[in-house]
C-alpha cells in the first residue's frame, strides 16, 4: 500500500469542501460565492494531493490545453460574476479534461453496494454505459 502523506491527506479535504461548495452553490441557484469559492478550494486540493509540479504539467500538456482554457474560463467567468454561464462553460472544459479518467470512474462506482445497483437500473444502465466505454474503442 502507498503511504499517504499529510499533504495529501490535506489536499482530499479540501477537494472534498471544494466538490461540496460547488454542489452548494449549484443547489442554491447558482450562488457565486459559494462557486467561486468550490473552484478555488478544488484547484488547491488536486494541487495539495498531486503536487504543485505535476499539477501544471496535467494542466497544461498540450493535448489538454483547450479543456485548460475551457476550465480555466469558465472559473474566471463565474468569478466575473455569470454564474450559470461560467459553470456550463466549465463543465465542458472538466469533461475535455477528465474524460479519459470517466470510464474508471464508472467502473468503480459500478462495484459500490447501493450505487452500482442504481447505475444497473434499465434507463441509467445505458447512459452509464456511454459514459462508461473507453474514447477511441468502437
């Protein structure tokens, strides 16, 4: 088992609060504080968990660049004070980055006792199952 250390433990904490806030400001109409705050909060924590270096070098590999700006923007959007706008803008630009990690994501979800059971469910079955395949296999 890898040791865990207190940075990192630290960082989950604060992604944690930072995915919490987000969800927060979503459920309260769109607050732009309470967004402003879950982007702030999350950066830091993927930072804290990572490391600052290999936190850039994610950001900013060239393949990933306009998920970058798309992300980025979005945050810098929410900030300027457009709330909805800012956050559709930074959804797309967290799906352009994140994306090749989704079908691991669902995959593991998928063995959680009471999720995996509601993402078998016949209608979400076949949305998660989009999601769920790897890009470029057909």
């Amino acid at each position: 088992m890898l040791p865990v250390t207190d940075f990192q433990k630290i960082g989950v904490g604060l992604a944690g609060f930072g995915v919490a806030f987000l969800f927060l400001g979503v459920l309260l109409f769109f607050d732009k504080g309470l967004l402003a705050i879950g982007n702030i909060l999350f950066i830091c924590g993927l930072a804290f968990v990572i490391g600052l270096e290999r936190t850039f070098r994610f950001f900013f590999q060239r393949h990933k660049l306009k998920g970058t700006g798309f992300f980025l923007g979005g945050i810098l959007v929410v900030l300027f004070g457009w709330p909805v706008v800012g956050m559709v803008v930074e959804t797309y630009g967290f799906v352009l980055l994140f994306g090749g990690f989704l079908p691991v994501a669902v995959n593991f979800l998928r063995r959680v006792p009471v999720i995996g059971t509601i993402l078998n469910l016949p209608g979400i079955s076949m949305l998660v199952n989009k999601i769920g395949e790897p890009q470029g296999m057909v």
